[in-house]
C-alpha cells in the first residue's frame, strides 16, 4: 500500500492512495486521488476513485432469493466539493456476472434463465446538491437487458410450445388413420405437408 501527500504553497494539498497487487484482497488495484484546494475563495475539493479486479461472490441480490454467484467488478467515479456543494459520478461495471436463485417459483426459476444470457450490465450512480442531504440518482442498464432477455425467453417457450403442440396434434391424426398409420408417420400433418402417397 503506497500514500503519498504532496503539498504546495497556499493551501493546496493534493493527496493520492494507490495499493496494487499483494497489498489487496481479492482487488488487482486500488487509485484514490484528492485534491483541497484553498487559493482561491470558495475553495474546491476534489476526489476520484479507480478500483479494478474486484472479485464478487456470493453477493444476495434479495428479490426471489437470486443472488450474485461471481462477477468482476471495476469502478471509476468522481467528486467535486464546493462551498458545501457536491457533484459526484460513479460507474459500477459487471462483467462475467452469473446469478442464481434457490427460489423453485416459476417467475424466479424464467427470470434466472433470463438473466443466464446477462454477461455484463453496469450501475451508475450521481450525487448533487448540499453535501448533506444530496440528491441521488441510480441507472442501470441491467432493466433494458433484463427486457430483451425475458423477450428472447419468450420467443424460446413459444417456440417449445409450438413443437409440443404439433407433436400433439400429430399423435392425435395418426391415431385416426387406422391401417394408413405407418405411411402417414412420415407426414407433417399438423403442419400441412403437401407429401402425397400415390399407393393411399
């Protein structure tokens, strides 16, 4: 872990925190910056953040029992701080995420198939207004992808039903057609096949 404060003259102080490798738990790398800057009148202070490699396990999600089952997680943001003012941005990324839920409800069981084909998804977050009680904002494009995902389920258990169906229907025509069963097999009844027999 490495800290290095560098001051200059008329109250500048620009204060910096990087630790890489060994020094780190489960992170590659950790950058904090800040700078008090006292020149001039108001004063501004300012801070960003890098951190990269986070590993993620386990993570509960909290809604039907999902959780977070490993993802990498890198994070920049950004703050600046004036007369009691604040502004400060945060990205969160997500990669290799895979969730889970030990929830047997049919809408936790299609919604973990669905989030199955979320690789990656990302968390933004802003912060203005009097330091104390600022206001936040939090988006994510995880609720967009989540949509297209159920879309994409969607279309896969119609088209599951749909060969259901027709296998069904199949079954059900065949075992009208009495002693022309095996040559009606290679028919696609329900789907109108146009084969024709020339022997029926």
């Amino acid at each position: 872990l490495h800290l290095s404060i560098r001051r200059q003259r008329q109250m500048c102080i620009r204060d910096s925190i990087i630790a890489k490798g060994n020094a780190l738990k489960s992170i590659e790398s950790l950058a904090i910056n800040g700078t008090l800057d006292r020149r001039v009148s108001p004063g501004k202070d300012t801070f960003d953040l890098s951190l990269q490699g986070m590993a993620l396990n386990n993570y509960d999600v909290g809604a039907m029992g999902l959780k977070l089952d490993r993802s990498q997680l890198n994070v920049v943001g950004d703050a600046e701080l004036i007369s009691g003012e604040i502004n400060a941005n945060t990205v969160a990324d997500f990669s290799q995420a895979q969730f889970s839920s030990k929830d047997k409800t049919l809408v936790a069981i299609e919604t973990t198939k669905a989030l199955a084909k979320i690789d990656r998804f990302d968390i933004r977050a802003t912060a203005k207004g009097k330091l104390k009680a600022p206001g936040v904002d939090i988006k994510s494009n995880l609720d967009t992808q989540l949509s297209e995902a159920f879309n994409k389920r969607l279309k896969e258990k119609q088209q599951e039903l749909e060969v259901k169906l027709k296998e069904g229907l199949n079954e059900k025509l065949l075992s009208y057609a009495g002693d022309y069963k095996d040559q009606l097999k290679a028919m696609d009844l329900a789907g109108g096949s146009s084969v024709a027999y020339t022997h029926l």
